[in-house]
C-alpha cells in the first residue's frame, strides 16, 4: 500500500507531530508515543476526552515485540514515553492481533478479544477507565489522516507480522458484519482503497479547508469505513494550517507586487506575513462565520484584515520590547532597522483597514459598518492592555493578585486573539445582534487568558525553535506574567528585593544571567507549576462556557472546529 496516499494530505511542520517521526517506528511502543504526541497536536477535543477516561490510572504497555510503554495523563493531556512506568496501577499485555484491532475498532469490543491475545491487569475500575479511554481513542482517533499515516507506516515497516493468509472462500458474516481473520488491516485497506486524500480534495461536496476525521463505534454497534457519514472530529493542526494557508494568500494578492517602495515597504511588510505562524485568528474568524451559516469566502477578508492588524501590533511590539526573534526568524526591525520596521507596522495597520472597508460590495453597509465597531473596540482594548503593562514595568510594580494580570492580559491579547476573531465571523455571516455577539465573549475570554499564561510559560521553559522566541525574552523585558506575580506573593523580601533590582535594570543591561536567576527562583517557588495549573483550570471553564453559550449554533464541521479550539488550550504541551 502507498503510504504517500494515506500521508500526503496529513503533513505538518513537525511541532508536537508524530508524521516527522515516520521513519523512527521500530516498536509498537514507539509507535504507540507518536501516535499519542499526533492526537495531541492534531484533536484536542480527541485527546482531553481520552484524558478524562483515563483520569488517575497509570498504564504500563507490553507488546508482542518486546517493546514496551508508559501512559498517564497530565491535566487534560495523555503523556506517553517508551519505557516502563515504576508502580504502574494498570497492566496491559498486546499481542500483535489486538494491537491492530487498536486502530481498526470496526466491531464491538466482545468481538475484538481473541483467547491469549490481550491481558489486562488491575483494579476492576481501572481497567475500565483503561478500557473506556482505548475505546475512545480507536474509535475517534484513528479517523485522523495523520494517525492514519503512522499506522500504515509501521505495518509497512514490519510486513512480515502482518501476512494475511491466502483466502479460498468469501469471509462469513454475523449479523450483517464481514468477520475477518485477526491478521488483516481493513480500515487501512479500505481507506487507501476507497478514500485516498487526493479525492477528498477533489470532491465538490466537500471544502477543501477541512480535514475530517471518520469514527467507527456509536456506543451501540461497530461500522464498516465506507458505511460511515462524516463526523464531527478535525484535524486542527492542518485545518488551521489550510485557513491561513488561503488568509496569506489573500493578503499577498492584494499587496502592491510593483508599487514602489518595494525593498523598504512592500517587502518587509511580506517578509512578515510569509512566516509561519499557527493560524489561530483566521481560523476562529472563518470557523466561526460557517459554523453560523456563512460561505468560508464571506470572512477570508475579515480574516486578512486581523491578519494585519496582528502582524503590524507584533512588529511595534517587538521595538518596544527589545526582541531579536518571532516566529523562528530575526524581527523586522533587526533585519531591516527600526525606522522601516516602525513604518512596515504603520503599513499594515493602515491596510488592515483597508481590508476592512473592502468588504462593503460583499457584506454591505450594516456588515461592513459592525466589522469596523468591532475593529476599533478590539484596538482600543489592545493599546489600553499595552498601556498597563508598560505601566507596570516603568513603575517598577508587579501587581498583587492574579486578576490584574487577568483584565490586562484580556485586554493586551485576549481581544484581538479570540474574542474579536470570534465576534467578527459572527458578523460576516450576518449576525449583528449585540446579545448574541456577546455570548463568544466569556468562553474565549477564559480561553485567551489560559493561551496567554502558557504562551507565558513557554517563553521560559519551551524550546526556542518550537515557540519562534528569544528563550526567556518576557524575563529581560520585565514582562509582568502570573509567574512573576506568585514569585512575589511566595518568596521572601530578600529574595523580592533581588528580583525586583533585577527588574528595574533597563533592558540593555539585563544579561542572561539575570533572567536564568529569576527563573531559578519561579521554579523554587513553585510558579511555573502553579500557572500551568491556573491555565488548565481556565481553560476548563472556557470549555463548560463553550458548550453551554454556544448550544445555540448546531453542531456542525465547523463549530467542531472552534471546539478543538477550545480544547486546545487544555491540552497543548508545555
């Protein structure tokens, strides 16, 4: 079988993707942590109910070819790693039959346990929620294209376990379900046979911006593949990456390609919009406008507009806070000067704009007109945001509780990072009722929030090339972060007068040193822990706020997209 028609629609950049590690599956438990480290990065939604079932049971795999595996779970996320846990509470022994039977639940699980091929040991509860949380997994998650890829790469790699016995007769059948012998793949089979991505791509039924998952068990009986109708999982990593994909195309084709000045304008202003960034806004904006009913075309332009907005607020902040790297590259203003990278930002705030106001021939007067309210509530929040953090930070003062940094934080980014996205979709598929724009704001205020904390802690304990940053970069700009607020409510005045000399050291003469210093002390303390905590607890409001605001849109492809979304935030990697 191909393996290009299963992987080709399923790539990514690598970030927290099991499909760069395709060359890497020589076990099943290798193959078992890609598979989880791909959930995670492409189905949130997928991998925080999985999380839930799973709750406090810590899992040690043993598979038919010696390898084995831990899993546990850590918030709203599963964590898996290829070696042995110490005091495991669940046992679980896979031959190679029922590591397949894994991916292809196309059956009921009475029907999926062959005599001596699976063993599971513990207490009755916990091999439950054990059960429970592998029943989920093969059921939703093996829907994933990129999930997909793995499975169908490691059967390549290890073909000889896989053999399939030469058939003299048509299969029998019970109760309407072909019975197959233990050794076959049919879900693979059937996928690269009758659904290849390629023809996904191709169907006019089907827009091409999102990537579906399939899923075989309804919690009454199995499915065959090609029996099932599309259901309500995405891949978000790649639906996120498609809907900016199509958002900075259509910036590009606007952007003057011969209007001078070229080098010192219109380059440095594509320079930007060319990096690679995750693509939340474009998809909160156009996930939202057809989750309502509206054409996906209906909020590309909103969608570009905030696109520009972002890029030209990042570029003045990057000035303002003496940044050497985004988005994995040096910053406008290192590579071009500050005088043109002030000017590009200006640029791009003032097409914004313009984007905007071009959306009056499609979306008419009252559309066009709420868009811009929207437009400048989301800047005034954004530059009174900025304002009281510079504050803080010229005054030398770290405020007091968390919900200072909260009203900040929302204020700075929440607005133009969800809030807004989200209310401006609603607008571009006709939604101008100020109540019902107003029930986006508290799920994707405690959502904004959780993002910003993490977004926080992975300036300090993340890997620079995965968060596009100067490693520890809030810390020599004095960044007032819910981190730096529990250092100060937890340590000791000697230790707050150290850290506060540090803080009042313009940025140029902080050193390296200097931030690893104050980092030592968050992690002594214990404020690294305690904000990865505070953002899951957050997040987890969005979400019950998500489920029960937003009951009035029906579930659709794309209102399961804001749900990954939502999820997200509970379980990204930090």
């Amino acid at each position: 079988m191909p393996r290009a028609s299963l992987a080709g629609n399923g790539t990514g950049n690598g970030n927290g993707n099991g499909l760069d590690r395709l060359a890497d599956l020589g076990s099943s438990a290798a193959l078992l942590v890609a598979t989880v480290e791909t959930i995670g990065a492409r189905a949130p939604a997928v991998m925080a109910a999985a999380a839930h079932e799973l709750a406090a049971v810590h899992l040690a795999l043993h598979f038919g070819d010696g390898s084995h595996a831990s899993l546990h779970r850590e918030h709203s996320r599963l964590v898996a790693t290829p070696t042995e846990p110490e005091t495991p509470s669940v046992a679980v022994h896979f031959d190679d039959r029922s590591l397949k039977l894994l991916f292809d639940a196309d059956r009921k699980p009475v029907d999926a346990l062959f005599a001596g091929s699976l063993d599971v040991r513990g207490t009755r509860e916990e091999v439950l929620a054990t059960w429970r949380c592998f029943a989920l997994l093969a059921q939703r998650a093996s829907g994933l294209r990129a999930v997909q890829a793995l499975w169908a790469a490691y059967r390549e790699q290890h073909a000889a376990r896989w053999r399939e016995p030469v058939r003299t007769e048509a299969p029998a059948r019970r109760r309407g379900v072909a019975q197959r012998a233990p050794s076959q793949w049919p879900a693979l089979d059937y996928l690269d046979r009758r659904y290849p991505a390629d023809v996904e791509l191709r169907r006019a039924d089907h827009p091409p911006f999102f990537a579906r998952a399939r899923s075989l068990w309804d919690g009454r009986r199995g499915h065959a593949w090609g029996d099932q109708p599309p259901v309500f999982d995405n891949d978000l990593q790649q639906t996120m990456q498609r809907f900016k994909a199509r958002v900075t195309e259509e910036i590009l084709s606007l952007l003057p390609k011969r209007r001078a000045p070229r080098e010192e304008l219109y380059e440095p202003m594509r320079d930007y919009v060319t990096r690679e960034g995750k693509g939340l806004r474009p998809t909160l904006v156009i996930a939202t406008c057809m989750a309502l009913g509206g054409a996906l075309e209906h909020g590309v332009r909103a969608a570009a507009a905030l696109e520009m907005f972002h890029n030209g607020f990042l570029v003045h902040d990057d000035i303002a806070d003496g940044s050497t790297h985004r988005r994995g590259r040096p910053t406008l203003h290192q590579k071009y000067g500050v005088g043109i990278a002030v000017n590009a930002g200006d640029g791009m705030n003032l097409f914004a704009v313009d984007l905007v106001l071009s959306n009056l021939p499609t979306r008419g007067l009252a559309g066009t007109l709420a868009l811009i309210h929207e437009v400048l509530h989301m800047c005034r929040e954004t530059v009174e945001g900025q304002a009281v953090e510079l504050g803080w930070i010229r005054r030398n003062v770290v405020p007091p509780r968390d919900a200072d940094y909260f009203r900040m934080s929302t204020q700075k980014t929440g607005w133009y990072t969800c809030i807004t996205p989200a209310r401006m979709g609603a607008v571009c598929a006709g939604v101008t009722d100020p109540e019902v724009l107003a029930r986006f704001n508290e799920t994707f205020r405690l959502i904004g929030i959780a993002f910003q904390i993490q977004d926080d802690v992975l300036n300090l304990v993340g890997e620079t090339e995965r968060y596009g940053k100067e490693a520890l970069g809030d810390l020599l700009e004095g960044k007032r972060t819910v981190m730096m607020i529990h250092l100060f409510r937890s340590a000791n005045e000697r230790v707050k007068r150290r850290m506060r000399a540090i803080n009042a050291l313009p940025r140029e003469a902080k050193t390296q040193a200097h931030a690893e210093e104050m980092l030592a002390a968050m992690k002594k303390a214990g404020s690294i822990d305690y904000a990865i905590a505070l953002a899951d607890r957050l997040a987890h409001r969005g979400v019950r706020h998500f489920e029960r605001d937003l009951a009035f849109i029906g579930n659709n492809e794309a209102k399961a997209v804001l749900r990954q979304i939502a999820h997200y935030v509970t379980t990204r990697a930090l």
